[in-house]
C-alpha cells in the first residue's frame, strides 16, 4: 500500500498559511536536504483547487526554482475542486472524481510511490481526519506569525498522533513528522 504524506511550514504559534512571509530566514541546509529526500519519494501529487490554481500559474514556467520545478511538473497531479470542471491544463494534471476519501483510498491501494499533498491546508485536514494520511511532517519555524491560516480548528475532534521522527536544524527548525496513532 502506496502512503501518503503531507508536509507544511508552521510558525511556533501554529499558522500554516503563506509561509513565504515568514519562513525566508530560517531555511537551512539541513531543510533543503529534508524535503529533497521526501521528494525522492514522491511520484503522485494531491492539490487543492487554490493550490492548483496558484501553481499552475508560476511552476510550468519558472527559471528561478529549476529543482522544484523539474520535480513539480511532470508528476501526475490529482486536483480537489468542487468548482472546476474540463480539462486542467497544466501537464499530468486532472480532477478527482467522486469522493474524495473513495478515490485517495484507491489511489493507495494502486502500484507507486508515495503521495505528497501540496499547497493545501484543507486536503491535509481532511484526510488526516478521515484516517487517510500516513504522515504529517510539519517543520516548524522559529517565528512567531501572529496571524495566518492554522491546519487544527476549534472543535476538531481529540486525536491522538505519534511521533515518527524528529529533526533539529542548524538555523533552530524542527521537522517533525507524526503519524496516527493507531490503539
């Protein structure tokens, strides 16, 4: 069985959103090297309709990214959207159809690598709560944001997770990964 894997910039207080606002002083050597490996991994991609939208304006053509791009590009990308409808244009991408639990769970279940999902807070909530997402990795960032986007809310049910791995950088990050902890 393929796993599935999320990862995500946080600040100290728990915000994920828009980490280019915040994150551009602490990313080290040891963080490249981190996500390098974890995109070794991945070969299929699940973005969200905001993401897709935002990615596929600025990856098919960026120069100043060539490492990511080359890796973002010619992965087949599944896209979550309740709004989107036809052909997507950017290459190897196409909307999931169906449930989304339904068709994530098959896509586990198919021949591959890992699945990475990117740029989407809420795809990373909602499978992690419907018991879908193997591992959360968040690298925390030693800031404090003071507002932004958080990936938990308010009355999200009590779950426990357990600790995979840990990593303290050189520039003080620490990249934590947790998975589901199953009782």
């Amino acid at each position: 069985m393929r796993k599935l894997t999320a990862g995500l910039f946080c600040s100290v207080d728990g915000v994920v959103e828009d980490p280019f606002k915040w994150q551009f002083d602490s990313f080290d050597e040891e963080l490249g090297a981190g996500m390098g490996e974890m995109m070794g991994r991945i070969d299929t991609a699940l973005l969200g309709r905001v993401g897709y939208e935002q990615w596929a304006e600025y990856w098919p053509n960026a120069e100043s990214d060539a490492d990511f791009a080359g890796f973002i590009n010619p992965l087949p990308k599944f896209v979550a959207s309740r709004t989107l409808t036809g052909e997507l244009e950017w290459q190897n991408s196409r909307l999931i159809e169906g449930p989304l639990e339904d068709f994530v769970a098959a896509l586990k279940n198919s021949d591959g690598g890992e699945i990475g999902i990117f740029s989407s807070i809420s795809l990373v909530h909602q499978l992690l709560f419907a018991g879908l997402l193997d591992t959360l990795m968040l690298i925390v960032h030693p800031v404090i944001a003071g507002s932004g986007r958080r990936l938990f809310n308010d009355g999200d049910a009590l779950t426990r997770l357990e600790l995979q791995s840990s990593q303290q950088t050189s520039k003080g990050n620490m990249i934590l990964s947790y998975g589901l902890r199953r009782d």
